[in-house]
C-alpha cells in the first residue's frame, strides 16, 4: 500500500495536455475482441484500471502488447466463454465483456464484478436486453448468458435507464447479431460516442452515434482497425478544479470544446473562469471564487444527470471547488446514493458542509482548509481529496491511494510537474 504525502499552498501552474479517456479505454479493450485480427488502441492510459482489463482480455486468450501509450490486442485465440473471477472482482467494467462474448461466443459465464463502493450500481439493463436479443440469462452466483441457437438476432429495445455500461454491453452484442436492432435511450456520453466509431471502423453499422437513438445493422464478421481515444474529459475537469483551489495558472491543450459545455457552466457558477481557444482550455490564476447566486439571490443547485447533463464523477471535484468559493451552494447528486459520504473528510479539515441525505449536501464557503490524513474511499472521492490537501494549510496525507492510480496516470509526478508538492512513499 502506498501514501501520498501532500504540502499545501503552491499554486498549481504550467501546462497539461490530458491523458486519453479511462472510461472510453475500458470498452474498447473489450470491443477488440470481436474480431482474430489486431486492433491498435492509441493514447491509452497507463493506470491500473486499463491494466486489470487487459489481463481480464489476456485471460480469454487475447493477445496484448504495449508500445509507449498505444495497446495492440489480437483476439484471433479468444475461445473461452468464461471470465476470471479473481480479475472481475478487482474491476465493475469486467462486465463489458458480456457483449462482447455473447457475439462471438454465443455465450458468457461473468462473475460478479467489483468497483467502486458507491452504492447500488444495478445490472438489469443489461441482463433484460440481453434477453431482448434472444438470449437466456440466468443469474446464481454469476451471470449465464446464452444466445440463443444460430446467434443473436435483432430487436427494438428501450433502456429504463441511460446506462453506459449497459449500452455499451449491447452495441458490442448487437454488431454481430443477424438484422436490425434498435437501441433507445441510449447513454451519449462521449466515451459510448468512442466506442461506436471504432466498431464502425472495425465494420459495424451504426446510426445514429450521438443521439439517444442507435440503429444497428448487423454484420457477419468485423476486422481490425486502429483507434485512437478522445481526452478524459473527467481528468480536465479535475485540472480545472486544482487550478481554481490553489490559485494557480494552467494550459489545457488538446481538449474537445464540445465536451466541455455543462461542465463549464458549472465551474462558471462556482466562480470559476475559464477560456476556450481552439483545442485549448485556459484557466487564469488568482482568481476571487464566489459561487453565483440564482436570480432573486436564491441559493443555487448544482445536480448531475446522463450526459450532455453534468457528470456524476465531477460531483466530488465541483464541492471541494465550492469549499474555496464564497458563498452558499446546495450540490443534489442523483446517481449513486454513497458518493456523498466523502464529505466528512472535507468537513475534518475545516469544510462547511451540511450532509442533509445520502443524495444532497449544502457547502458553505469559503473555509481555511487544515491538513489531515484520509483514506481514498473510490478514484473521483480521492481526487477530490488530493485537491482539498493541495489548498490546505500542512501536510496532508492520502492513503489508499491506488484508489487515485486506477484512474489517473502518474498522478504524483504530474503534480510535481506543475509546482505542487506531492510525494509518494509505501504507508
């Protein structure tokens, strides 16, 4: 087990350029298993979630190989229909390879898989559209998915929830089935939006990429293809939120401005400026936060909800922003009923923060931060916390921090590369 030991008051300042998306990383290392040939995956991210994947894919037969930040994955021995169990236990993404599985396999054993403790994360959307495409599903003490004789076949489907996993579990499914499926109200977070361009350059036929209606045509075969993924979104918005604590000056090269849009207006309310150029996101230093109060000067609500909304994995981020701006905020997280409990590490440090149900929490800023020693509870609480011990006053300690690395390359040393002191030792 390893620590960060954090010395707050530096201001964070320099230039980054993101490393590529976690979330769309994870689907596409699924994905190239639905086809023998060789798909190169490019800008990859060297944390510990894309490297528990890969040994989930190895696991099942798959070839892979590292180049610096590109991944080359062969599928050509993929024969074995049932996951590691030790390996699904370390990760909740394990469960992308049901799609995959059930369309070239015609069948998938997936045990329970692991993650993030923050709360109920069901799987029925899944396992129902799955059984909308012909399969049987049963469900004892793992998930038994089997198509039906002569494969899969296409159907008209709609998700109760916008779940992406469950997307993207059947787009993957559904590129192989024979005919036409239907897929609505889908997820359209840019990472789904990834996924289904590079399983139309392995071949599929998919319209309607972006919208909350996919039509999928199905194919008998997919080739391989090279891909490159998007920035992390997540991992700019976390940037964003150091820069506006410490105080300090960055360059965020290499962004997609679209992706950016609620998640601007919500820094905007915080008091947070920021300022687009092409590709590049600035966001000046010494800036006076004071969050924005509605018309009237109600106090305002900052929720999260399915994309373009504002992201559930900011939620963390965006309240220790609110911390260090003056002013009264009500943050009303929708998603997941456990996220919120990271706030009584914020509270010990000197946050004013009232926990009114495991779903709301009202800031109180701005409040002096004091260093403290936390454990990471899950790897957007633990960023949330590292900003936190980044504007404190001491030296903070974050342990548990593989938490942090399962979503965050290098994160120490990225820091220390911006003027902040951040050290790493075992705990």
């Amino acid at each position: 087990m390893q620590k960060l030991i954090i010395e707050g008051g530096h201001p964070a300042s320099g230039r980054v350029t993101p490393a590529g998306s976690k979330n769309e990383a994870l689907p596409t290392i699924a994905a190239a298993l639905l086809t023998n040939e060789e798909v190169v995956l490019h800008n990859v991210p060297r944390i510990k979630d894309v490297e528990v994947m890969l040994e989930v894919a190895r696991a099942q037969g798959a070839s892979v190989a590292w180049d610096a930040h590109a991944v080359r994955i062969v599928g050509a021995n993929v024969t074995e229909p049932t996951l590691n169990p030790e390996l699904c236990g370390r990760i909740r993404a394990s469960i992308l390879f049901a799609g995959p599985m059930v369309g070239r396999l015609g069948e998938v054993r997936l045990p329970p898989p692991g993650g993030d403790v923050i709360g109920r994360r069901r799987v029925d959307t899944h396992l129902l559209g799955f059984e909308a495409l012909g399969a049987s599903v049963r469900v004892a003490g793992e998930y038994r998915i089997v198509a039906p004789d002569g494969g899969l076949r296409g159907a008209d489907f709609f998700f109760d929830e916008q779940s992406v996993t469950a997307t993207e579990n059947l787009v993957t499914a559904a590129v192989l089935a024979k005919g036409r499926t239907v897929l609505r109200n889908v997820a359209m977070e840019p990472h789904v939006q990834g996924l289904c361009r590079m399983l139309v350059a392995m071949g599929a036929r998919i319209d309607g990429i972006g919208s909350p209606t996919l039509t999928i045509d199905g194919v008998d075969r997919l080739r391989g293809c090279e891909h490159t993924l998007g920035p992390d979104y997540l991992e700019i918005g976390s940037m964003v939120g150091l820069a506006a604590v410490t105080g300090g000056e960055l360059t965020l090269d290499g962004v997609r401005p679209d992706e950016l849009r609620m998640m601007r207006v919500v820094f905007d309310r915080l008091g947070v400026a920021t300022e687009l150029s092409g590709d590049t996101l600035f966001v000046p230093g010494r800036q006076d936060l004071r969050i924005k109060p509605d018309y009237l000067g109600h106090i305002p609500k900052i929720d999260d909800s399915p994309w373009p909304a504002f992201p559930t994995d900011l939620m963390s981020v965006a309240i220790t922003v609110a911390t260090q701006s003056e002013g009264t905020c009500l943050f009303f997280e929708k998603m997941f009923e456990g996220r919120m409990f990271f706030v009584d590490n914020l509270i010990s440090m000197g946050a004013q923060i009232i926990l009114c149900d495991p779903h709301r929490v009202v800031v109180v800023g701005r409040s002096p931060l004091y260093a403290a020693k936390h454990e990471s509870p899950d790897i957007r609480a633990g960023m949330a916390l590292l900003l936190a011990a980044c504007c404190a006053r001491g030296k903070s300690e974050i342990h548990n921090v593989g938490q942090i690395d399962r979503g965050y390359e290098a994160i120490d040393d990225r820091l220390r590369a911006l003027g902040l002191s951040v050290e790493r030792s075992d705990a």
